[in-house]
C-alpha cells in the first residue's frame, strides 16, 4: 500500500528559480503557506497561482481570485500574481499549456511546482512534457496534506484521494501525455515540411 503512495509522489527537488507556480485547481491553503516560507527562504523572487476564467475568455472569475486573494494574504505570500485559465479537458494539460505560455512571456528559465503531494507525480510529468528540453526548469515541492504514503489507508478520504490519483496518473501517462507528444511531433513536421 506504501509503494502506491510513494508512486505518486514526485522526488522533492526544489531549487533556486524564476517562479513558484501554486497548483490551485483544487484550492488549499497549505499550498500558500508552504510557497510563503520557499518565498521567505528567498527560492524564488514570484509566485504564480492559476484562477478560473469567467465565462468571458481571458477575464479571471472574481470568486476563483477572491478565495487566491485570502489565502495569499493570510499565508504572507507577497509576491503573487494570478494567471487566469479554461478550465478545458484534460484540465491539468490544458492548465498547463496555459501556464507555458504565461511563464515564456516572463522569460521564466526555472519554476518550482507547489503542488499536493499526491498528485505531484502527474504535475511533473506534465509540466515537463508540456514545457519540453527548452522550456523552463521543472523543480517539484510535494506538500502533504492530511495523509503522508504510511498512513493513507487510514481515512476514508484519504483512500478516495490515492484511488482517483492513482487513476488519473495513469491515464495521464499512458493516454494524455503520449497523445500529446504525437500531436506536437505532427505539428513540428508539417511546419517544417
């Protein structure tokens, strides 16, 4: 049951970079407080939180900014920015390529992810993808939530978390990212053909 766990979880490698990205699809305030202290600890000079758009493309929906604005506030993080995304589905790629085109127009070399610890796993198999060799850096922070890989089993939540995690790692692994891959490599060949 641990190594079902652990298979979620990202190897924590945080390191000095351009941009802390909180993954605030599913809002949690322990996300903001663990990028305050990287913030303090001097790992990154700005943070980036992705919020829901309205239904008007492009504009941020006020209720997805206000709760990011509370808990950036109450967590002290000073240096945050929103970058507003569709939800599309897949939600994760399509944030992600979202998040791509923010960070390049940054001229953001590195980030760090703040992501929950059991999804961490995907988030980096999809930053990576989608940001590719030339794209930024991909460091990943796993934030425990309420369960760590030796005590999951205990809480009903917590197995409902690690089943659904489990699944949809998988499907990003063998179906979203590989798909992907193929429909970038079919785009670079006809531009070049």
């Amino acid at each position: 049951m641990r190594s079902i766990a652990r298979s979620l979880v990202c190897v924590p490698n945080v390191a000095a970079s351009d941009v802390l990205l909180v993954e605030n699809f599913d809002p949690r305030y322990v996300l903001f407080e663990r990028a305050a202290e990287l913030e303090r600890a001097g790992v990154a000079p700005r943070t980036v939180v992705p919020v829901q758009s309205s239904r008007e493309p492009g504009i941020a929906n006020r209720i997805s900014t206000g709760i990011a604005e509370v808990m950036a506030r109450e967590a002290r993080l000073t240096t945050w920015e929103p970058v507003v995304i569709g939800e599309i589905e897949p939600i994760s790629l399509n944030a992600a390529l979202q998040i791509r085109d923010h960070l390049r127009r940054q001229n953001a070399r590195s980030l760090v992810v703040v992501t929950s610890a059991f999804r961490s796993r995907r988030s980096e198999l999809v930053y990576r993808a989608v940001l590719g060799d030339r794209g930024p850096t991909v460091h990943c922070d796993p934030v425990f939530i309420t369960a760590t890989p030796e005590d999951w089993t205990r809480q009903w939540h917590d197995i409902q978390e690690v089943t659904e995690e489990f699944l949809k790692l998988q499907y990003y692994r063998f179906y979203v990212i590989p798909f992907f891959l193929r429909t970038k490599v079919t785009e670079h060949e006809q531009q070049h053909s």
